[in-house]
C-alpha cells in the first residue's frame, strides 16, 4: 500500500520567519494542532524537515 505523512501543527510559528509560516499554510495547516495527512514524496517531506521544530510527522499506511 502506499504511503502517507500525518503531519500535525504543534508549535506557534509566531517569531518565525516568514517562509517557515509560509510553508506550514502550504501543508495545509490552519490552526494550532490541526492535523493533515500528504501522500508521501520528497517534497512534502522536504517541507515538513523546514518545519520540523514547528510541527511533528508521522508515517502511516494509507
């Protein structure tokens, strides 16, 4: 089966400079412990690792 990051906003990115706040409303991420679930792929992956301090990721078979 394929797949799939559940990514979870856990951390205000208030302070934060702006492409890192960019990046978390590109996942799809609106509010504070908002969860999203992406296929899995290099570049959802790469833009999960620039927030990494922000949010937590978790592989899951979909």
């Amino acid at each position: 089966m394929a797949k799939k990051l559940k990514i979870t906003w856990v951390k205000s990115a208030i302070g934060f400079p702006k492409n890192q706040k960019l990046t978390v409303a590109t996942l799809g991420l609106r509010k504070l412990h908002q969860t999203v679930i992406h296929d899995d792929n290099p570049a959802i992956r790469g833009m999960a690792r620039t927030v990494c301090h922000l949010v937590t990721m978790e592989e899951i078979e979909a």
